[in-house]
C-alpha cells in the first residue's frame, strides 16, 4: 500500500536477468510474452524489465506480442491459442511473469503435440516450490520468500515496539537455468558426457 511499510523484491533485474539470458546465449530475437495484471506493480515492473533488455538489444516488438494474464495457470493457457492462432505469431520463447502461467503456456504447448523447447522455449518467474514438484525444468527467477517473510516480521516487531529501522531496498534474486528454455540441467549435461 502507497506510505505503508514494506519488503519487495528486485522484479527490474530478476526479468531483466533472464532476458538477457536468452538473448545472449540462445540469441533469441522473436519474443511472446505473458504479463500478470498491469494493475499489480510487480507486473509493470516485470513487463518494463522484459521491454528494456529487448530494447538494449535492439529486438523490435510491439503490442501483438503481449498477452496479459492474470498470474494463474489458466491465463497462461489462454494466451498460446491467442499468439499462435489469432495472431498468427512464430515465438521462439514464451516469457511468462510468473511460474503458474509457465506451467499453463507449457500444458497448451504439449497439447499441440510441440516440444519444449525445441519448438518453443519457455521461462517463468519466482521459482515456484509447488511447480518444482511436478518439473523440475523450468527457466525461472528466485526469490526467498522465507527472506521476506523474515524481514517482513522483523520490521513488523520493530514498528510494534517503535524501534525505527532504516529503509530497506528491493531483495536480490537469481537466475535458475534450467532445460526449458534450451540449456540443459545438471544430470543431463553429466549423463551426455558419460555416454
């Protein structure tokens, strides 16, 4: 809330990060992206990282790109039929604000009988837990909720027992590399290199 006390992370570099992961090291340059609410400022912020690292590289796009969802797996579903079908658009990767809509871009993806990545790459966004249960390859961003959680109690405590703290900043994040955007993980690269 607007004046209120809070502890956030740093969506700017944490979307910023992982686009330019796929420019750089895939050198991908047609990009679809699916968006959580623009009312939430996490996803403007999202949405401004992906457009600045697309900017910087000198990769054009425009609004038929975009998809706006709603941060649940439905409207990440929602939005492959919109780019592919309606919009007629060729992505080589889906980049989704967040890791529910990630996983509804990847069941409609396979449900075309297309691979990932190998027809579309596809990354996401907070390194879902429950997520990483059912697939443990998706690209994402990090962030520790328990960090938050801890800071956030802590501040909380300090403005019960008015005890002043000085502003704290966004929290870092990191970038998890993982298979669905075309690198492959760990295991993958040590049993190729064993065969």
């Amino acid at each position: 809330l607007l004046g209120e006390e809070s502890v956030c992370i740093n969506n700017v570099s944490g979307m910023y990060s992982i686009v330019r992961h796929l420019i750089d090291v895939h050198g991908f340059s047609r990009f679809a992206y699916v968006s959580g609410p623009l009312t939430s400022d996490e996803a403007r912020m999202r949405l401004f990282a992906f457009h600045a690292a697309l900017d910087e590289a000198g990769i054009e796009h425009d609004e038929a790109w975009a998809y706006e969802g709603n941060f649940l797996s439905d409207s990440g579903a929602a939005a492959v039929p919109v780019f592919l079908d309606e919009r007629a658009l060729d992505p080589q990767v889906i980049v989704c604000a967040n890791d529910l809509m990630a996983h509804g871009v990847c069941k409609a993806i396979r449900a075309r009988g297309l691979s990932i990545p190998y027809d579309i790459a596809v990354t996401g966004y907070d390194d879902d837990k429950f997520f990483n249960v059912l697939s443990h390859r998706l690209t994402t961003v990090s962030q520790s909720f328990e960090s938050l959680g801890y800071l956030a109690t802590k501040r909380l405590h300090a403005t019960v027992v008015g005890k002043p703290l000085p502003p704290i900043g966004p929290l870092d994040t990191e970038l998890r590399i993982r298979s669905s955007c075309g690198c492959l993980e760990f295991a993958e690269r040590r049993d190729s290199a064993q065969t």
